[in-house]
DNA sequence: ATCCCTCGTGTAATCGATTCCACGAGGAGG
DNA sequence: CCTCCTCGTGGAATCGATTACACGAGGGAT
C-alpha cells in the first residue's frame, strides 16, 4: 500500500517539503548541507514523485499521444518505434492509442488521452472528418498530424509524398510493358487513400494511360480487403496485368488471392506496393515498393509537437519516398534484383 | 488556459461540486432533477473529468502498463493487440512500453509506468534478472508475466507450451530424413531463449539425435543476430541440414544469410520457425512455424491482472502451441502444402 | 554601527477531483 | 404532536506534489 511521499523524505532529511521540492526540480537555491540530506533520504527510502500530483499541479504531463492507425501494420508500428525514441530523447513519454482503422476506436482514444491531460498529441486519422480531432485541435490541444492528415484545420502535417516514387513506379512498370494497371486503394476519407490514386492516375495519364473505375479497388488498408479487391480485379474480363497495392497489408492480401487462384507472380500477374517493409525481401517474389522514410518521419512529428508545445512555431514537413524494385513486377536478372535487394539492406541498416 | 472544472459544472447547475461527483461516479443518491441538471451542465459545457485528479484522489489509474519486448516483432503486437482490446473491454487502458529488448530500456519503462502509478504491469521480461522488476512485484505492484517470466518471482505467468509442437517438428524433420538439426536460440537470460533449446535438445534425444554446442546459435530475438548465426551454421565443415530460428525475426534473417549465400530453401538447408506470423504463408518458401495461441495468450494475461488487481487470486495459465507445416523443410506435394496453407488462414480469420 | 540585499528556508495556498461528516427537511410511527 | 430515521445536500479535508510569499540570518556598503 504504503506510498513514499515527499512529506517521508522531508521528515527523513530534516527539512521541509518545499526544500525536497526545490532539491528534485533544481530550483532555487538550497545549501549544499540540506541538498545532501535530502538526497541521501530520497535514496535511502527509495522514493520516486507521484508523476499524477506532480502533473495535476504543473498542469503538464511530459507525454504525448500517439494515434496508431493499426498496430498489426508494420510501417506504423516502424513509426511508432521512432516516434518514441525522439520522444524519450526529448524528455518525453509516449501513450499509444491503436485505432485499428476504426474511427470510433479512434476517438476512444483520443478522449482517454485528452482526459489523461496529455500534452500534445500526434495523429494519423483513421478517417477524414473526425469531429473530436477537430474539436480538440481549435480547443488548444498541440497537435501534429502523421502521415494522413484532415485538411481545414491549422495543424502542421509531416508526411511523405509518394509522388515522384509513383511516377517512376509507372514508368518502370511501362518499361516492362504493362498497360492494364490496377489500384487497391485505401479509404477515400483518409489523405492516402486517396493520394495515391491520384498520383498513380496522374503518372498513368503521362502516358496517355486512363484508370478506369473497375481497376480501383475500394481497400481500407487491412490484408482482408486487399484479397477481396483482388478477387476482383481477377474476375474481370479483361484482368489488370499490374496491381499496385496503397499500402503492405493489403499487398499481404492481394497475394493471397493471387496464390488461391493458382497465379504466379510476376508471371500471370504484376504485383507492387506502397510501404516498404522488411518481409518484401523475402516474399515470393520479392515484392517492388514504394519506402517511405519512416523513421525521420516519426522524428520530424516528434520535434514538430514538442516545438508547439514549448512554444515554438513548427512547419510542416514533406520527405519523399522511393521507388525500390525488386521483381515482382516483370522479369530481371538476377543479378540486377541482387543488387537491389543489397542496396535496400543496406539503407534499411 | 481553459479547463473546465467541477467548480464550473457546480456552478451552472446551481449545486455543490460534491454532487457533481455524485452524480458522474452513481455514488449515493441524488434527486433527479439534480441530477438532471448537473447532466446538462456536463454536456454544455464539454466537460471532461481530469484523470489526474481523480486518480490522485482514489489512488487508482484504471490503467494497465504493457512492456512489450520489441514493437517491431510482429507477435509481440499481436499480442498487445489483443490485450488492448481485452483490457478495454474490463474498462482499462494499456500504456505501451517498448522494450526493444534492452533491459536498461525496459527499466526505463517500468520507473516511468511505476511513477505514473499504474494499477497493474503486465511484463514480458526483456532479460532474467531485472532487480526493478522483482522489487517492484515484491513491493506490492500487480504483475503479471507474459510470454516470457522471471523464476522466483511470486507473479502468475501466462504463456505457452511449446514442448508438443516442437517434438512434432523434430518429428516430421525426422521424417523428411534430416538429421543434422541446428537452432538459433534466443537470450539465455530469457525463459523462452533457454526453454525452446532445451525443447529441441529433447525431442531430438527422443531420436537419438545430439545437439552439438555448434549447432546451437546464440541469437537475441532480432533478425541481425539470426543472420550471424546462420552464416556461422553455413562456415561448418559440416553444416546443419535444418535450420530451427527460436522466434520469426532470427527466422527472417537467416533467410537473409541464406539467400546472400545463394542457397535455397528447403533444396540446400530447411528452415523452421517458432512463432507463426501471417507473412509466412507468403515467403519463398512459406515457412513451417510452431503458431501460438496469442489472442489467447494476451486476453488471458489481462484477466489474470486485473483479477489481481481487483483482489482476486488468479493462476497461472499455460496454453499448447502447435505445429504449421508448410513446405521449408522439405519436398511435399503441392496439394498437401496448400492444404496446410489454408488450414492456417482459415484459422487465422 | 546601521541599512539593505541576498540567500536559505518554511508555511500555506493551490491544482481538480472524491468522500467523510454534519445538517435540515420531511415522512413514518408512536 | 413529538421523535426518529432517511434522504438529499453542502462544507471541508484529502490525495502529493509545486511554488508564491514571508521571514530570519548574515555580509557588504556606507
């Protein structure tokens, strides 16, 4: 039960509970006498601050929220992962929400780490019009938006633009002779979702190229809708000879109904992604992707927040992402798809 | 700075803040138009309890830390997947901390989950003897081990038995005629490091087969340690015929020294895993795995600690893992191999 | 020697909730 | 009609920290 609190350490050292204080917030003055009184009692009694007392009066937690749009999604939980490492170097905690895509997890969330009084908050909208995340942004709460994003409020976004790597995607792909190509996109409430069906439309249109509506598969960015989209797209007609998934999962599932039809990859059927990840090495086949740089993102949200937050005034920031082949998309010597796979290790580590 | 305050939903409902609180947590009764009208101050004015003041007061957070070994290893999310989701059900949050198998940064989690005045742990220790870990359990913190545990410690543990799994893996190893095996095992210092060896080094005794020292690689649960050891495995006069990673990530990098060797699986060496993870279906070749139960596994931990908690006595809990083969071990036909393969997904979904 | 400033320290207010205790009103029972 | 109990309510203490303010002691300047 028990509980050490500053009143035992006082009491211990002699001195007053204001003169503890002041010894663990290297405040004002202290003799160095009753600094270390203080500090052998803390010591010896082993006591740590109630961080709730310490918040409730300072009004500042020292910890911010980190919306997960899905923790089974291994460029989120790669975002996650560095968010918290320029966090922790920054002096602050992470608290993670994972919305497993859905919008009413979401605000959970949201609402808990509000209540939490957390200091600032970093989010991926699950969807594009959340009231909550609006409502909080104008209330005051500091936030940054990470990788997708909700236009029309005044929130810096840091995230990566995938166009460029798009274009050159396309042009590889038109390289090799496609010219049927497909998208499984992501929701079109999320920015990315509907991102990068535009850009894939754009760097299509360069070649004189059109996407019409049955080569967009409606996805939300988890494995299950990327199978069905491809199901899809397999029982046309006249089936894409490329499909390009918006993000890993659904890329995930986009091979499983490729393998449940008796298809091989690149033969029968082309096969990229958006969202690089470790596992595309070794995928039959190694899967072409589009790599975001995942971990300077995750840093830029952090120091964008802790910027608000401290007072500063931060920009948003746009890194761009690359086009890493491997062959999943047409035939390559091997050689050439060896040193791909090299390079993308070597980058990765 | 805003904040709404129970002063302020007093105020406006014409009442003392003590029915305000009266009101929000059902305590005693309250005349309905009372609360009647402290319920639509509440909703005009948006107000939010603080949880930091209220947890302060009833020395309660209602708020579970996890500390997870390594966010980017795809069972551990799963397995904080299904303990967020449990615990929420039970009215608790997670505040995830990632270890990312360093002890000094799990200890760094613990303190700061600790001064947060958590009401329970749930650990899934990163090393055997965290002495931060046993004070904190012997100082009355509610803790619960998961996956992996700490002996001597009075915490229930909730985790797996592999043992079955992995002697029908030397079994159907032993079938395919290899005889030869090697593992990649994990810390020694951890349970799961040292108790799959010894699983192994077991049935593999049931056969009259040896595991030599060399044949024994010291990996950390990370893919760069699995890639060391299996080059190790490759440099033998006589190296293994069949290549077992203690977890999916040390299986992913000998998959990496496999390749860059230029040998293929299951031709020039077979390859098997514990911990089945959906991208196994679709590596070259998919990988045989020992799957866990860890949907299971997490809600279990959760109900374990908050019955704890909530001062009840759980027990420990140990589920069966079992085996998934697919065809990185050896020739099967390709109707068996699919059948596997979709056995597994249906029991995924 | 006196005055004033600085330094070290303690007392008490405060953050925003919960909850013990007291108190007045009203109904039931005698 | 008086007593007693219950119900609804408010006042105030409390949780464990931080920090404004006050105050006494000591040193330097005049």
């Amino acid at each position: 039960m028990a509980g050490i609190g500053i009143k035992d350490v006082a009491a211990r050292a002699g001195v007053s509970v204001a003169t503890v204080s002041r010894v663990l917030n290297a405040h004002t003055s202290v003799s160095p006498a009753a600094r270390e009184r203080v500090l052998a009692a803390v010591e010896a009694l082993g006591y740590r601050p109630n961080a709730l007392a310490r918040s409730l009066r300072t009004d500042q937690t020292r910890t911010l929220g980190l919306i997960i749009s899905d923790v089974l999604n291994p460029y989120f939980t790669a975002l996650a992962r560095s968010v918290e490492e320029e966090a922790r170097a920054l002096g602050y905690s992470i608290v993670f929400g994972n919305a497993d895509e859905r919008p009413e997890l979401q605000d959970h969330h949201i609402r808990t780490l509000l209540d939490r009084r957390i200091d600032g908050l970093l989010v991926s909208p699950a969807d594009g019009g959340s009231p909550l995340v609006l409502d909080a942004a104008r209330a005051g709460t500091p936030m940054v938006f990470v990788d997708r994003w909700i236009p029309g409020a005044d929130v810096p976004v840091v995230r990566s633009d995938g166009r460029a790597a798009v274009r050159d995607l396309v042009a590889h792909l038109h390289g090799l002779g496609h010219r049927r190509l497909a998208i499984i996109a992501g929701p079109a409430a999320t920015t990315t979702g509907s991102e990068r069906v535009a850009a894939f439309r754009e760097a299509l249109a360069a070649y004189g190229i059109a996407l019409p509506d049955a080569y967009i598969g409606q996805g939300d960015f988890q494995a299950a809708s990327g199978r069905r989209a491809t199901e899809r797209f397999l029982a046309l007609p006249e089936p894409p000879e490329v499909v390009f998934a918006a993000d890993n999962l659904m890329a995930l599932g986009a091979l499983d109904a490729i393998r449940a039809r008796g298809l091989r990859v690149p033969h029968d059927i082309a096969l990229a992604a958006f969202d690089d990840i470790p596992w595309f090495v070794h995928t039959d086949p190694p899967l072409t992707a589009i790599a975001q740089p995942t971990e300077e993102l995750g840093r830029a949200a952090v120091r964008a927040l802790t910027d608000l937050i401290e007072g500063r005034t931060p920009e948003s920031v746009t890194l761009p992402a690359r086009l890493v082949v491997r062959n999943s998309c047409g035939e390559r010597t091997t050689t050439a798809a060896t040193r791909a796979t090299l390079a993308t290790r070597r980058s990765d580590a």
